[in-house]
C-alpha cells in the first residue's frame, strides 16, 4: 500500500489554491456591485460608477490581464442577470472590455508599456462609436439617441435650450462620452497601481507617466478622421466629429503628460500641478486644444521612443 503523503499549504482545496481565480472572482462581484448601484441610481450613483474599473484594473494588475478578463466577464454575467440586457451592454462598452483590453496591451513581463494603451483610449470608444452607428441606423438612430438623451438632460436640469444649442450639443455629445470614460479609466488604473504597490502586489512597476509617447502611426488616424468630418455633407457630421475628437483624446492625454514631463524636479511641482488641473477643468474649452497642440509637438520632437514606457 502506497503511504500517503501530506498535503502542503493550499494543495488539495481546488479553486480556493489559486489566487488570480481568487482575485478575479471578488473583483467580478465588487464591479458589479458598484456598476448595479449606479445604473439602478442609488445614493452615490455617480461615485460608484466612476469606481467600477477600480476592482478590474486591481485584479489585472495585480495577478495577470487573465485576472482581469475573468473579472469583466463574471461582472457582466452578474449585470445581465440582475441589470438586463443593456446594463450589461453598457457593462461591456465602458469597463469589462476596455480594462483587461488595456491591460492585455500595457503589461509586459516586470514592467507596463503605456504607448499602445494610450492609443486605445481613442481607438476603442471610436470602435464602439462605428458599431453603434451601424446597429442603430435611419431615424432612430445614433443622433435621434444622442439627442433624446441631451433633452432628458437638460430636463432634469430644468433648463430650457433652443434647438440650435440642443444640436451642437448633440454632435459632441458621444466625444464627451468618450473622453470622461478615458479620463476615468485612466484615473482608475492609476489608483489601483498605487493602491496595490503600498501593498506589495503590484505585478509591474510604476509605469513613468511623464514619458509616455503614442505609437508613431497614431497622429495620422486623427489627419483621417479630419479629412472625412470635412468631406462630409452638412447636417450629417456628428458621427464624423465625434470621432475626430476621440481620437484626439490620446494626443490630449499626452499633453498632460508633457506637463508633467517640464514641472519634473521644479520645487513648486506639487502645487503648480494642482493650479494647472485646477485650471483644466475650469477653461477645459481652452486648454483642451493647447494640450492636443503639445502632445503632437512631443510625439514628433521626442526621438527615438523610450524603450520602457
């Protein structure tokens, strides 16, 4: 009779052993919590929305993009079944592709690359963008959607708008989409790098912010998209513009980033950065296509690309 050997810590209690199954089944039910409190609107709908990456990007940066995929994809089941169908479309869109998407593309081994995630932030929101416009085509469309979404709006606000402000607002309205989307994803990652790196969790280290730069074939995608909101006939360019301006996102971001690439090592780095943010999100109209400016200034003055972004 074969003698029976002892069973080691953790060996002998299946999915329990591994940790990233661990990870990604409590980061799935806390992104979905947070994501039904929302959607359902709930006191502090809104902070919870905006925390709904946070458990994604912790799970995938901590124990793999695997992690993080079994996390969007348990979320997404979770929402489906207790939020219906398009809170669990709103799900994938926002957050449960997105994340392990970005993190599939940043994460390298012991360090995470930047440059390709960044250009993801403009290029998934316009891919949802087209799709959305090819599944909700004619009168009902993605505009009839923007708008009617722009008049709840303005309802709830109990402001009255007339119909020429209501249609600029309608062309811009999915870039605004977009951009807050990335600017919360964006924000999330960070939190969840800090938060795991005072642990010890962190998979990869802190990526260097201030040196990221976009793949060198990114500026042409928004030369593009330019060219087709010029082309394209009067009344008929909000999808066009749209997705000009998300893939302006990237450029804008990177700006940002050559802020804080010239404030590194200045004395008063710490509080000319809160002015300057400070100062974004009060005239964001105007330091918006400033910072787009730099970023392309950077991406063709910096050569060649650093190797670990």
């Amino acid at each position: 009779m074969t003698a029976m050997r002892p069973q080691g810590p953790g060996q002998g209690q299946g999915v329990l052993a591994d940790p990233r199954l661990l990870a990604a089944g409590a980061a799935g039910f806390a992104a979905a919590t947070a994501a039904l409190w929302a959607f359902r609107g709930l006191p502090l709908g809104t902070a919870f929305f905006w925390a709904v990456p946070f458990p994604l990007f912790a799970a995938g940066l901590g124990f793999g993009p695997g992690a993080a995929l079994g996390a969007a994809a348990l979320a997404t089941l979770l929402v489906a079944m207790l939020g219906g169908s398009l809170a669990a479309l709103a799900m994938l869109a926002l957050f449960a592709v997105p994340v392990p998407l970005l993190l599939l593309a940043g994460v390298r081994g012991g360090h995470f690359a930047l440059s390709l995630p960044l250009a993801l932030l403009g290029l998934w929101p316009v891919a949802v963008l087209l799709a959305t416009a090819l599944f909700l085509p004619g009168e009902q469309g993605l505009e009839a959607l923007m708008r009617s979404a722009v008049e709840t709006a303005l309802a709830r606000m109990g402001a009255q708008a007339p119909d020429l402000l209501v249609a600029e607002l309608v062309r811009v309205k999915a870039a605004a989409i977009g951009f807050w989307t990335g600017v919360m994803l964006l924000a999330n990652a960070a939190a969840a790098q800090g938060f795991l790196e005072k642990r010890g969790l962190a998979l990869a280290a802190k990526p260097d912010w201030a040196a990221v730069r976009l793949p060198g074939w990114y500026p042409l995608l928004p030369a593009v998209a330019a060219g087709l909101f010029l082309a394209a006939p009067e009344g008929a360019d909000a999808i066009p513009l749209s997705s000009l301006l998300l893939l302006l996102v990237p450029l804008f971001l990177q700006g940002v980033a050559g802020v804080h690439a010239r404030l590194r090592g200045h004395a008063g780095r710490v509080p000319l950065l809160a002015l300057f943010y400070l100062l974004l999100v009060l005239f964001l109209q105007l330091l918006g296509p400033a910072l787009v400016g730099l970023g392309l200034y950077d991406q063709f003055r910096r050569r060649p690309a650093p190797r670990q972004i």
